[in-house]
C-alpha cells in the first residue's frame, strides 16, 4: 500500500553552532496526517530539528520541503508556511494574564473577529478539558494544566503540523497520562501532522505511527514500534531502546533458517540458537529482551532451543517488576514480575534456568557498527 503524500520532507539536511555538527545529513519524509515520534538521548538533537522544521532557525546546508513546496530562506512564502504550524515547547511559557487570553492570544494577533475567537477558544479549552478555567491566571495553573493550555493555545490557529518537543516532561503520572491521551484524540480526529520529540520510549510506541532514533546527530534507524523496538539495525539502537543483552559471538552454523552464535572466545564455547540468515563466520551480536527471558527453578527442564543454567548475581525490584542478572557463562538480564522472584526465591547465589526462544533472539552483524 502507497503512503500518503509528503508533508514535510529533509534531504542530506546538516546543523552546525560554530565547529560542532549537530545533525549530520538527515534524510526523512513524513507523510500528511502522520504521528512521528523522535527519540534518543539528551543532547542527540532532537529539539534543534524540531526548530529546524518550524524555520525558526536555517540548516547550515540540505533542503527542507513542506508540503511539496522548497521552503525558501526569508520573505513572505516562508512566513505563511511557518504559519501553518504550532511548536509545543517542552516548559510552556504562559503570558501573565488569564488562560482565555493566553489561548486566544494567537487568533487576535492575526486579527480574527471576537465573536469568532470567543467561539474558537471555548470550544478548545472544552477539548482539552479546561472550559472552567477560562478565567483563571494561567502562571497559577499546575504543569499538567500549563501543557494543556499550551496545547490549547497551538490547537487553535487549526495547524497543520504540530511539533512537540518533549511535551510531559517532568509531568506527573496522571497528567502525563492525560497529555497523552489528547494528544492521540486529536491525531485522530483532526488528522494533523505530528512530529514528536521524546526520550520516553513507552511513549514513542504509544502514541506515533513511525519512529525514528536520532542518534549524535545522526538518524540511525526509522519504522514502526516493531522494526525499531524488536529488530534494531546496530548495536547503539539495541542499547538505547532497551535491548540490555548484547551478547557478541559467531555464527558456527546455519540451517533452515536457524543460525547457531558460538559466544565468547572458548571453542567449546555456549551456543544460541536464532531464527536468523546470517551466514556462517560471521561475527554477531545476539540481542534478546529482557522481558523475553523467562527464569525457573534449577531442576526444570525446557523444550525452549535457548536454556542455560547460571547463577543470580544481583536482583533490583522496581513497583511490580524485578531486574534480575543472571551468571550463565556469559551475563544475562532478565525481567520478571516481582511476585516471581519472591515464589522462585531469586536472590544473590541463587541457581536458576534461564529459558528463551530463537523467535526472541536478534541477530546484527557486529563488523558493520565498529
């Protein structure tokens, strides 16, 4: 199935502040009515990109195209484009007046009548829930209520790109919750464009259609929450979404498309099996989840391709789940429920199994990341 037209389009697009490079050669289309989610590390350039798109700052070099059109460097075509979209910054600045003036502030500069403002903002403080607080003085708001009222105040001028630069930041749980919540209702309904930049990975998965990793500047890997969070293509997209075993070995056989990774240097080494067509001699990582690792009592005996007795040699419980790291000849994390630990008796010393499929193993060539 063909995607939708573009509506914001980089090619080969590079940033620099004085002698350091923050992005360096991104290429990417996102289609109309697209939720695209942005995630990596503090610092990887995610927000400068965001700028970037909303022509609040020029690319030292490469090309962006909105909605088809080349944005050009200055004059009035470039004026109307930005007036098209709405950045969300990731601390709201609210003017020192009431949250109906903050929302309608937008419309009135660009001279929309009163009696339509007057319709336009409360039917969106109604959408985001905050039709009683017209009157309020937005500097007293909470954080979760301040974001809404930033949501709010872009919603109105009907953009057609939304930009959100990390829009639950330091929010609590509830108001996080509820953030995301109106974020999604409106992807749906409105079908506007939104680009996302985030470094809550729960949240990438949640709520975008596509993702992509920015990485030191670079775009590293884009797709769906499945290509990106269970098939990542290099070692630093592993880690970062939270691949914690990334173990290193060589494929010493390969058969209907399962392949066998021999792991450390010992030529009696352990083996793990893969659903994988890397052929054979070639050097590899073995990426499973932790989540995908199941543990058992040491006198259990699996039908799993991958079991492997070991030692626990540290448990951390956080809320409902325990990190569990496992001595097996080669170190492996595991993350089971905290009731599991408490019934298996998981602590330090204790012998266990550690059980996972090939289906569960990801193999990537470890030449190609060096």
């Amino acid at each position: 199935m063909s995607r939708p037209p573009s509506m914001i389009r980089i090619t080969a697009l590079t940033h620099r502040y004085g002698d350091r490079e923050v992005l360096k050669g991104l290429d990417l289309s996102i289609s109309r009515g697209e939720t695209f989610a942005l995630i990596g590390p503090t610092g990887a350039g995610k927000t400068t990109l965001l700028r970037i798109i909303d022509l609040l700052e020029m690319p030292s070099s490469g090309e962006i195209c909105f909605d088809d059109r080349p944005v050009p460097g200055s004059g009035k075509q470039r004026l109307q484009m930005r007036r098209r979209m709405s950045l969300i910054h990731q601390k709201p600045q609210l003017f020192d007046s009431s949250v109906y003036d903050n929302v309608a502030c937008g419309l009135r500069w660009r001279g929309n009548k009163e009696t339509e403002t007057v319709r336009k903002v409360g039917s969106i403080l109604e959408t985001v829930g905050l039709d009683r607080y017209e009157g309020r003085d937005a500097r007293t708001l909470s954080g979760g209520e301040a974001q809404r009222v930033a949501l709010a105040r872009a919603l109105v001028l009907e953009p057609e790109v939304l930009l959100l630069d990390e829009p639950t930041a330091n929010l609590d749980p509830v108001s996080t919750s509820r953030i995301e919540r109106l974020i999604r209702s409106i992807a749906r309904q409105r079908s506007t464009t939104m680009i996302m930049a985030t470094h809550d990975m729960s949240q990438g998965q949640y709520l975008a259609d596509r993702i992509g990793v920015l990485i030191d500047g670079r775009l590293v890997q884009t797709g769906n929450s499945t290509e990106v969070f269970r098939s990542p293509r290099s070692e630093e997209v592993a880690g970062f979404v939270g691949m914690e075993n990334i173990i290193e070995g060589k494929v010493v056989a390969s058969a209907e498309g399962i392949a066998t990774v021999k792991t450390g240097s010992d030529p009696d080494g352990t083996t793990i099996q893969a659903v994988s067509d890397q052929p054979v001699g070639r050097e590899v990582h073995a990426c499973v989840r932790p989540e995908d690792i199941t543990l058992a009592p040491a006198t259990h005996r699996s039908s799993a391709r991958n079991s492997f007795r070991g030692t626990v040699t540290g448990v951390a419980s956080s809320g409902p789940l325990s990190r569990v790291e496992v001595d097996c000849g080669f170190a492996l994390v595991a993350l089971v429920t905290r009731l599991s630990t408490e019934e298996l008796g998981l602590e330090e010393g204790a012998a266990v199994v550690a059980d996972f499929k090939a289906t569960a193993v990801h193999v990537i060539e470890r030449s190609a990341h060096r």
